[in-house]
C-alpha cells in the first residue's frame, strides 16, 4: 500500500511517502525552489518522492493532507466575531484570500494532483486529517515505542495548540486538546515578533539568546500574560496581544507592560532583548515540564512522543529528559508543519486502513531522517560542469583528507549521502568545523553563515562517546536534546569574565570544546550512529584518532536565510559564496584556493534575511 503525504499552504510546505507502513521518502519544498519555508503546494517534493520509488501518481492508494481547511475557516470566522468590532483591517486582508484559495484547498490540490496524473480519481483518493492528528502521527507512527503518550505543541492548526493522544500498536486516539488563542507557540512566537524576530522562524534565535540574559521578566509574564494552573493548562490574557485580530502580535498594552515598543529587526540587540529572551524560555519551560508531569500522572505512559513546533525548543525537552518524567522521550525530527505530510500518510495507512505497525525493535522508522535526494554517483560530472576543479578520492582518501582538513580548524562544506528531511543539517548536508577551537563559533556565523555572531553551533558526537563529553546517555540523533558540558570539561570564568556583557561573553571559552559549548555550559547534541549515517560516524572516528576528540561542529549547510543546500550545484555555490575552505560532495574533494577566481560569487544579500 501506498501512500503520500502532503503539507502546503501555510508555511514549510512537504512531502512524504509510505511504502507498506515504511517511510521510503521525505522531503521539504522549499530545498527544490531555493525559497526558505516555502509554502506552496510541493510540487518538486511529490516528485522527488514519486521518482525515488519508482512510482506514478495513479500507482498511488491515498493522498492525505496534513489538516482541514474548513475548520481553521471557522476558527477564522469565529474569532473575529468574538473580538469585532476589532480587527476589521485584518478581517478585510484576509478574508478574500481565503474565498478565493485557502478555503477550496480540495480544488486547490485536485487541480495540482492532476498536473501529475490527468486521470488521477482525486476524488476517492484524498483524505484529510487534523492537523493536530497530523503532528500525534509523526511523533507516534515513526517512534520505536510500542506504546507512548503523544503530547503536541505548536501555535495553531485548526482550533488545537496543545494536544495528548495515546499511542498503542497501530491505534491513535486524541484525548484532550488546548483551543486557540491559548497557545504556548503564539506566546514564544509573540515574544519572537517583540525581540525584533521573524515570527515561524526566528523563535529559535530567542532560544539561543536566552542563556545570555536572566529570567527577570519572568514574574511578569507569570502575573499578567500567563493563568498556569499545576497541570500545565494555560490561559493567555488577550487584552495583550493583537494575533486574534491585528497585523502584529503584541500590542501598546504589552508594549507599557515591558517597557517600550518591540525591538525593530537587524537594530542593535540590548541586554533587554536578552532577558526578555530568558524570561519567555523559562516560562516555556515550566509550561512544558508541567504538563509532562501531568501526562505521565494521568496516563501512566513510560514512553512519551513529542511534535509540534514547540518540540523543536530542544533545551525544553533537554530539561524534561533531565527530570526523569518518563523513561524514554522521542521527538519527531521534523516536529513543525513539515512533518505533517509524514504524520498525515501514517495516519491514513495506520487510522484509516488500519494496517499493523513494524517496529524494528531498535531504530525509530525515521531512517535518520535521511530521506531526501542522494546526488553522490553523479557529483563529479555535476561539479564539472559547474566548473569546478574536484579531486575524485577512494572512500578511504575522502574520509582521510576530510578528517585531516577538520583537524587543520578549515570550514568545511559536507554533502554526502541523502538529504536529511527537516531543519536540522545532520550530516547530509552539513558545514563541519574543529570543535577545539575557541574562534570557529564565532568564524563560522560571521564568515561562512553571515548571521548573528551569539547563534550556537551543535556537537554532533559518537554515540559511543557522548557520556565522555556531556552529562547526558542516550540518543539524540536529531540534535533535539540540550544537554550540560561534563564539569570536568569546563573552565570557569574569572570574575572579569563574568562580569562582561551579554554576547561579550561569547569569546570566553567555557570547556575543551568551546565552539559547541555556550555559555550556559550547555550544548544542543547530536549522537551520531553509525546505523544510519556510515560516512559521517567514520569521519569523526578519524577525526578523533588524529585528535583525541570525538567531537565536531555541525551546522546547516547554507548562508542566513538560504534553504539548507540540496544538489550538488547548491553546494558548489555556497562554497564559491562563502569562506568555507574545503567543500566535500560524494566522493569529490574540491579545496577553495584550486576553484577559478572569476566564479568566487557574493550572494549572502541574495536572500531575504531570516
């Protein structure tokens, strides 16, 4: 059985695809067009998918959607007549849009299936599911649990933005569900927008910003903004932000409440911005250790399955895997609305065709999340007609060389293997530094990345090695779990050290690993296994008989506000657009001072800041 899952629309649009309850293919849409967070109907992704499987659109059994159109209509339309007469502007915006496109999404996708397939019987074939449902698949369906809770967080999808479901075998059953506008994503994505952010993909900036301020706004948020009962229920207090009805997310009444008017983006960022980072991250934190306190008290559950955007606040989840609340806790990798298209085709072959699971007893169904194109076999006649100058090396050689170029401290761009499905770049697509080194956090983000210099970068590190380096045993293969430096590792800080300001602090080494250590002391992991990513596990074991050190930097492959690379092409520019020295895709090795002059390129302006 067959069956593809679609996300569109709305943001990060998606495709996926399940062959006989496995999940053969995944991609995002906007890695194809070059455009970040691409929202339109995933054309290059379903195709991608459909190629990688050898299959046509009529070979198909089901096509299933992430969410129902007409209830995020109602919830549209209910809002605002709860809040009229405010909101009028906003009202008259968006209305038309969803008359003329949003509200006949059916029509919308039969029209694009047909593209694909002109006798495609889009009408028996097209099945929709809630969006929350959607998010409880992916985190479920894919897990290695036989039996978990399912707790998702997210802004919005119809009327849900907290939901629990118990997952058991190849049975999903929703069981209580939080409603708009109560909403820990819109409170994050709120204090995203007043920070000066991009809202839907800035709010993992906040998290990074967070450890360099203090929680001092904490109270404030807690006694006016936030009603948290024990359980970790919530109610926000509208009468301060304006995403029911407005243009913005936050209005004058918050402004008064903390201050002065939001931060306008790219301006200077202040110590304000920073402890206004630290507050909403710590109030997101007891929000999500008191509900999985309560979930685990009330279903009993071992095991628990998160999704949702909110599941990609990795220090919350490093701090409910800390606590103990559960035995076992697995995030879906794509925890945002990307991952609705895997959860959507889970959800039809499980829910709806009530097909049996297969667990595999060790691994999670996610494959590492590698589940996009793999360009290795033809890399070096790509780069050649690009005109690149490629070394074409034994596996051997490339793994050698590679190792050698990380121990030399040089930036290196890595692609090999298939590309991996959701934001994070876990070695498929992936730019590697010495994490030894005091200056490449701060090299990379200004040289190669060109973004804020206080954004960390991720230890990706042996499996077998990470107890040896982090206070932490156990898997974290999606680099979704924030974890302490060993306290053997760190270095403290004299007084004048801590006494500096804010992203000052950012050039003090803390550990032996200073460039994935931040200055919290903590660091965002990613175990490496050997299971799913040969290469990239036998990179950092040779790294680390040269080194001593079984730790590397991992950062997404791409500039600021760029789509992580996905072809060979894509690689080869960002290498001729950025510092990085040594650029590895497939078996070729290409070194920057051999590439011709006349194609160095200055694109970072290309894109629309993220």
């Amino acid at each position: 059985m067959r069956i593809l899952g679609l996300s569109a629309f709305y943001h990060d649009s998606a495709a996926a695809l399940v062959v006989d309850g496995t999940l053969v293919a995944a991609a995002q849409e906007e890695r194809f067009t070059r455009k970040k967070h691409d929202a339109r109907f995933p054309e290059h992704a379903v195709a991608y998918c459909l190629d990688h499987a050898g299959l046509k659109l009529q070979d198909i059994d089901h096509v299933a959607f992430y969410d129902k159109p007409f209830l995020k209509f109602e919830r549209l339309l209910e809002t605002y007549l709860a809040f009229a007469p405010r909101g009028f502007r906003s009202f008259s915006m968006a209305i038309p849009l969803w008359l003329r496109e949003k509200l006949f999404q059916k029509t919308l996708l039969r029209d694009e299936l047909k593209k694909h397939a002109p006798d495609f019987d889009w009408q028996n074939k097209l099945l929709f599911g809630e969006h929350h449902q959607s998010h409880a698949a992916s985190a479920f369906f894919p897990s290695p649990f036989e039996e978990a809770a399912v707790l998702t967080m997210d802004g919005v999808g119809e009327w849900a933005t907290t939901s629990l479901a118990h997952g058991k075998g190849h049975d999903l059953q929703m069981l209580r569900e939080l409603h708009f506008p109560h909403s820990i994503g819109l409170l994050y994505s709120a204090f995203t927008y007043y920070t000066g952010f991009k809202v839907n993909s800035g709010e993992y900036k906040v998290m990074g910003l967070a450890p360099y301020g203090e929680p001092r706004f904490l109270k404030t948020i807690l006694d006016n903004l936030v009603d948290l009962k024990e359980d970790g229920t919530f109610r926000l207090d509208q009468s301060y932000f304006d995403y029911c009805t407005g243009l913005r997310m936050t209005n004058a009444r918050f402004d008064a409440l903390f201050g002065g008017p939001a931060r306008t983006p790219e301006k200077l960022l202040t110590q304000r911005e920073m402890d206004l980072a630290a507050s909403v991250q710590a109030v997101t934190e007891e929000i999500v250790l008191r509900l999985a306190r309560s979930v685990r008290k009330e279903t009993g559950l071992k095991n628990l399955c998160l999704a949702g955007g909110v599941a990609l606040n990795c220090v919350a989840n490093g701090k409910i895997h800390r606590e103990g609340i559960f035995d076992q806790i697995w995030v879906q990798p794509a925890a945002g609305d990307a991952g609705g298209a895997v959860g959507s085709a889970f959800a039809a072959y499980h829910g709806f065709h009530r097909q049996p699971r297969k667990l595999n007893g060790t691994l999670d169904g996610m494959a590492g999340s590698y589940l996009g194109p793999n360009y290795d076999d033809d890399a070096a006649s790509r780069l050649k007609a690009a005109g690149a100058v490629v070394h074409e090396l034994s596996y051997e050689q490339l793994i050698e060389r590679t190792a050698q170029a990380l121990a030399d401290q040089k930036a290196v761009g890595w692609m090999h293997g298939r590309m991996e499905f959701g934001p994070r770049a876990l070695g498929g697509r992936s730019i590697l530094g010495d994490a030894r080194s005091p200056s490449m956090q701060k090299m990379l983000n200004l040289k190669v990345k060109y973004r804020e210099s206080f954004r960390p970068f991720a230890p990706a590190v042996l499996r077998e090695d990470v107890g040896q380096y982090f206070e932490f045993e156990a898997d974290s293969p999606y680099m979704l779990m924030v974890a302490p430096v060993r306290r053997e590792r760190r270095r403290a800080m004299t007084a004048e050290e801590q006494a500096l300001f804010g992203i000052d602090k950012l050039n003090v080494p803390r550990s032996d690993i200073p460039a994935v250590t931040h200055v919290d002391y903590s660091a965002r992991i990613q175990t490496v296994h050997r299971e799913t990513n040969a290469a990239y596990h036998d990179l950092i074991a040779r790294f680390r008989d040269k080194t001593g050190c079984a730790v590397i930097v991992n950062t997404s492959f791409n500039v600021r506000g760029e789509p992580i690379v996905c072809t060979p092409e894509d690689a080869f520019r960002c290498f001729m657009g950025s510092e990085i020295e040594v650029l590895v895709v497939g078996n070729c090795l290409l070194l920057k001072e051999e590439q011709n002059p006349a194609l160095r390129i200055d694109y970072k302006d290309d894109f629309e800041l993220d």
